[in-house]
C-alpha cells in the first residue's frame, strides 16, 4: 500500500496589514506590498469571502497581527452568524493581555487561538521578534488565555519558529507553556522564505540537528505525550521520530487583491512553495516521494543532500493525526 498523507483545506482571511512584532524570519517581509495587499481587505469583502467559503466550516483570521485591525471583533461575529463551526485567529497574543478585549472576542465566537512564541525567555524570543517588552506581553496574553478557558469553550494552540537561535531550548520552552492549558504544541521548522531567505546559513538550523532535540523534547514529555508536533521539513529526516509527532503545514487557501482590487485565489502550497522546492533523481526510489513537497531549494544550496537519504519504510499512519493551524 503506497504512502498517502490526509488533506485538510483551510481558508485564511488576512486580516493584519501591519505587524507590532519584526521577525527575522518573516514571510511577509514586503512591508509595502503586504500594506497594499491587505488594504483591499475591506470589510464589505471580508463579508464577501466568509460568505463564499463558509461550506468549509473553517476560518482561519492571519496575516501580520489581526488583532491589530479594529474590525476583528466584527469579523468574528460574521464568521459566527454565518455558521462556521470552527473561528481561529494566529497570533502574537500581545494584545490578548487585555483581558476584556480577549473576552469580548471569545463572546462574538472566537473558539480556536494559536499563539506565536519563540523563545522561553526574553533574550531569546525578543532576539527573534526585534521588539523589546513582547515577551512580556505574549505570556501576559496567555496568561488572559488560561484564566477565560474557565469561561469560555476554545482550544489554545502554540506556533513556535524552529532555527539555530532556539532549537536547543525546545524543553525550556515546554516547561514554560504548559502552565498555560495549551491543548497542542507546533514546532515549524523555518522556512528560508522572506526574511530568512537572504541568511539561511545564519537562520537556519540543520535538519538532524532539530530532529535530534525534537527527539529529546517528547522523551522529556513522557506518556501520555500532549499533542505535539514538528512541522515542515522533509519525512526523510524524520523516519526516526514517533509517527504520530511528525506533521506538516496545512494547505490553506486565500485571497489576495491585484493592482485593480480584483479578488486572486491563492493555495499556500503552489503559490509560496512550488518554485522554492527541489527534488533529485534519487528522490524517485524514496517512499514518500508521491507525497512529498521535496527539500527547500536554499537549504540544498547551503547544506547539500547529505541528511536527505531516501527513505525504504513509509509509516502508513502519518498523517492520521496531524497539526492544526
């Protein structure tokens, strides 16, 4: 039986045209064009969009920092009269230490939150973002997070960007967060896009290198494990990891504006990836190569294909459990 992986559509609004954190590693680096892209997501076509895609039952608010926009509340409270069953927001949770805001927003429908963190302490994290103080106010906004679980119904998810500034502090980091009642834990292997395109060498850790403290992380969580995933490098670097650890990022599908303001589809994987992926004729005898995306064309470039061995034994179950948004 051949290797086949689950696919799961999701449909993202961007709603954040500006960002209050500066990532190293940001995707969304053209500061200019992502202004210009994300001003044409007016309200009356945020209405537009949930209405066209509500069959999903699944919205993800992204792009920048959506808690930035003053129309979130209402977005939230359209997704919800509309019938969506799952409301998700990706986040710095900065804002969320507002606790009267972050409850205002749970009350319209919110259920889902993921919050980005990327460190277990400030030097590490703020070396990251480039902001002074967002530590502080990321962890004050998962603190707001825990306290309302006691009110409200909504599933509390962590996004944390794996590179050589943090990847061996993956245990600190868990023992940081679970104080905070997180129901899933995502490791994303940074991607050299944006940002980190231009410094991959500096950026970017090794494949092995993550997976072996990836391996030291769920040995130091024991069973029964949280749900914990890590995200975004090839399957053939992880055949030695539990399969129910190893995930992949979700195809999501949205909506960008041209130059006129018309409405253009995108899907995450062609758009963003396709041209940045790259496989060799050894990949051929590999057993995932049918679903694989292949290796990230500048990881090649910097690292070569030394840790990319063709795997003989695909792990049927993957993909059975896999990582939200």
């Amino acid at each position: 039986m051949p290797y086949t992986r689950g696919v799961r559509e999701l449909f993202h609004i961007l709603a954040g045209v500006t960002c209050n954190n500066n990532c190293l590693f940001c995707m969304e680096h053209e500061g200019e064009t992502r202004t210009f892209r994300n001003l044409h997501v007016t309200p009356p076509r945020v209405q537009e969009l949930l209405r066209a895609n509500r069959a999903g039952g699944e919205v993800m608010f992204t792009s920048g920092e959506p808690t930035l926009n003053p129309h979130l509340r209402e977005y939230i409270g359209w997704a919800r009269d509309l019938g969506y069953r799952r409301i998700g927001l990706t986040t710095n949770a900065r804002r969320l230490g507002y606790e009267q805001y972050t409850h205002r927003l749970l009350e319209e429908g919110l259920n889902h939150v993921v919050v980005s963190i990327h460190g277990p302490d400030a030097k590490c994290h703020e070396g990251q973002t480039r902001t002074p103080g967002s530590f502080a106010q990321t962890l004050a906004g998962l603190e707001a997070l825990a306290r309302l679980k006691h009110e409200h119904k909504f599933t509390l998810n962590t996004s944390t960007v794996v590179g050589t500034r943090n990847y061996r502090r993956l245990v600190e980091l868990y023992h940081l967060l679970r104080a905070f009642k997180i129901d899933q834990y995502v490791f994303n292997v940074m991607q050299p896009l944006g940002r980190a395109a231009h410094r991959v060498e500096h950026l970017i850790a090794r494949y092995s290198d993550i997976v072996r403290e990836f391996a030291r992380l769920i040995r130091v969580m024991g069973e029964p494990r949280p749900p914990v995933f890590l995200v975004d490098l090839p399957l053939c670097t992880t055949d030695g990891l539990p399969a129910p650890v190893r995930g992949y990022v979700e195809f999501a599908t949205f909506t960008e504006f041209d130059a006129e303001g018309q409405p253009l589809e995108r899907a995450t994987r062609v758009h963003k990836e396709q041209k940045n992926r790259v496989k060799r004729d050894e990949c051929r005898r590999c057993a995932y190569d049918a679903a694989c995306l292949g290796a990230w064309r500048a990881y090649v470039e910097a690292f070569g294909w030394d840790e990319l061995v063709p795997s003989r034994a695909p792990l049927r179950n993957l993909g059975e459990r896999r990582p939200g948004p």
